[in-house]
C-alpha cells in the first residue's frame, strides 16, 4: 500500500518518459547487438538477456529508494560518496580492467561481471555536492567554503578525468550546475572557469591523450580520407542517417551495425535507430528527453528544501547533457566521446544507475527526501 501511495505521488511525466526510454532502449540493444553477439557466437539475444536483467536490478533499487523513508540517502550519502571514490581509485590496481585500450572498468572476482565506477560517481558526488551546498548556503562567498568546495570538485572530478575525461567533464558540468544554482559571485565563477580550462588543458597535452586532441582535429578537418580513424566513427554514423531517411529502414534492418558502425549497441546506437526507425524515431527520442529535462527542472522548481533542489539539478543536468553528447557525436555536432545514451545504451552499471538517479528524482517529487 506504501509502494502504491509513493508510485502515485510520483511525477507521473517523468515515469512515463522513463520508461518508454527504457522500452525503446531494450529494443534497440536487441536489433544493434545482434551481430556482435553472432560475431562472438553468443546467443542471438545475449545482449539483450543481459540488459534484461540488469533491468530488473535497476527496478528493484528503484522501487527500494521509493519506499525509503526520509533522511535515509541525506544520512548516508558521506560514507556512500567515499565508497564510490574508492572504486574509482581500484582502476589503478589489478582490478581494473582494460576494454578498447581504457582502462574504466572493474571486475567482480569470481564473477567476471564488468562494470563502470564512474557510473555511481556520477551520482554519488551530486547527492554528495548537494548535502555540502545546502549545509553551507548561506557562506558559499566565504574563502574557506569557497576552498572545500573546490576541493569537492577536485576529487570528483580529477581521478575520473585521468581514466575517462568525457564522463568527468558530465560530473564536471553536472555539479557546476549545482554550484551555479546555489549562488556564486562572479570572481568565483571565472575561478571555476580558468580551473577548468587549465585542468582540460593539461589533460589534452598529456602524451596519453594524443588519440584526443587527434579525435578534435578529425572533428573540424574538411578531409576527404574515408579511410581516417579519427573520421570513420563519424562518417559511418552519418551513413546511417542518411539510409534511415524520415521513416527509416525498419526494426532490425540497419545495415551499418553489421561491419561499418563500430560500437553499435553502446556509443553509437543512436545511429542504428537513425538508420532503423528514421528522423521520426530520432526526434521520438529527443523530445523524450526534453520532457525528461523539463520535468527534472520543475521537480527542482518545486522542491521545497536546497538539499532536493540541488540533488533534482545535478542529475537532470547529468542525464541532459550525457544524452546531448551521445546524439551530438552520432550526428557529427560534436567530436566522438565515448559516452553512452542514458536508458538506451548497452550496459549495466550505466542503465542502473540512471534508474536509481530517476529514482530519487521520483522521490523528491513525492515530497522530498530529507
């Protein structure tokens, strides 16, 4: 009866939306992941059985954190937040594993199951963020705030950027959001600027990263080498968009996933459904996550403590601008990230996590969770 009571009380939008993200992103993990489970001679469906399940796991804590009783997140997130540090610091050790040359993932011993700690940071620091922010609104101005809050964002941020810069500049964005929405003056605001010019900077010039600054040159050369590896990623989407058409070519019938389109099911599905489903589908899915963005805001809008507000701003901010990325590069508007499409993408700690932070945007919708 208390589930039933919270479900209703819940930004009815918002879930709707949700969920038919969530539906569109399990049909689509089917049609691109095919032949790549047949490439690997899985199961036809491998893929898709795996995002089922991890589905199911992202269901079960969301209705856990709806039944939650208030206080219950703001009193733990502390140790939570350090936890999920501590994954990010486990990249450096055996642990961590090395897929397409980064190393972001860990591995579960005696599992084999593979996930993204970066992930849970992305939600961690904003709930983090937020508790620090609406403990200390009233001093933000003051040096020595001014200070811890720098250094929040220093922890946040810094060890994700080294291993995958483009989920640190979401977490980045996300909590800058926060920060800006909480009140800062103008000399802080061009502190934060020059910051993280510096640290972009100094990561993109580092001998590691050449592959990036090569990637933003690919980006705005009018070269004509099909053959370029900082092009073919980008070309080989447009092509499927420009075989889907308006109305596309139809459910499973993408021609690109096949051999051309590397990471079908994960970065670059957008593309397969461009290619499947037509500028249609695309704009199907844009206006999603508009209306996911909108109601996001109002929640925050609405909320009636600065803990709620702010934690409402960082995720819609997250998921905004992680779902602005993924289309931007699938369409050539933006340089290849290597980020996925929330709800959509392949991948279990990804589609998870975006549920448990729906989740407790859910939640504050209800009335708060503090």
């Amino acid at each position: 009866m208390k589930l039933k009571r919270n479900i209703k009380d819940v930004d009815l939008p918002l879930l709707i939306v949700t969920v038919f993200l969530i539906i569109i992103g399990i049909v689509a993990v089917t049609s691109a992941s095919f032949p790549s489970a047949k490439k690997y001679d899985y199961n036809s469906f491998h893929y898709a059985i795996r995002q089922a399940v991890f589905l199911i796991v992202g269901i079960i804590a969301l209705i856990f954190i709806l039944k939650m009783p208030k206080g219950v997140i703001y009193k733990n997130i502390d140790w939570i937040f350090g936890v999920s540090l501590i994954l990010i610091g486990l990249l450096w050790t055996p642990v961590g594993q090395e897929v397409y040359g980064q190393a972001r993932w860990l591995k579960i011993p005696g599992l084999g199951i593979l996930f993204q700690p970066s992930d849970i940071l992305k939600v961690t620091s904003i709930i983090f963020f937020a508790k620090y922010l609406s403990k200390n609104i009233n001093k933000l101005r003051d040096a020595k705030t001014f200070f811890k809050i720098l250094l929040i964002l220093g922890i946040s941020v810094a060890p994700v950027m080294i291993k995958d810069f483009s989920t640190a500049v979401v977490i980045g964005m996300a909590l800058f959001a926060m920060l800006v929405c909480a009140g800062l003056n103008k000399k802080q605001f061009g502190i934060l600027v020059i910051i993280g010019i510096v640290g972009i900077i100094l990561i993109l010039t580092d001998d590691e990263n050449k592959y990036r600054i090569e990637r933003l040159l690919g980006f705005v050369s009018d070269s004509t080498d099909y053959l370029s590896a900082d092009l073919y990623q980008a070309r080989q989407s447009l092509y499927a968009f420009a075989l889907g058409g308006y109305a596309g070519v139809g459910l499973f019938r993408s021609r690109q996933k096949y051999t051309n389109l590397p990471q079908a099911y994960t970065d670059f599905i957008y593309s397969v459904i461009a290619e499947e489903f037509g500028l249609i589908g695309c704009m199907i899915i844009l206006i999603l996550f508009l209306v996911y963005i909108f109601r996001g805001y109002m929640i925050a809008v609405n909320s009636k403590n600065y803990f709620d507000k702010l934690t409402a701003v960082g995720i819609t901010t997250f998921i905004g601008i992680q779902a602005f990325f993924n289309m931007g590069v699938a369409a050539k508007l933006l340089p290849v990230t290597g980020i996925t499409l929330p709800f959509i993408s392949y991948g279990g700690s990804a589609l998870i996590m975006a549920i448990v932070a729906t989740a407790v945007l859910l939640k504050i919708s209800t009335g708060g969770t503090n």
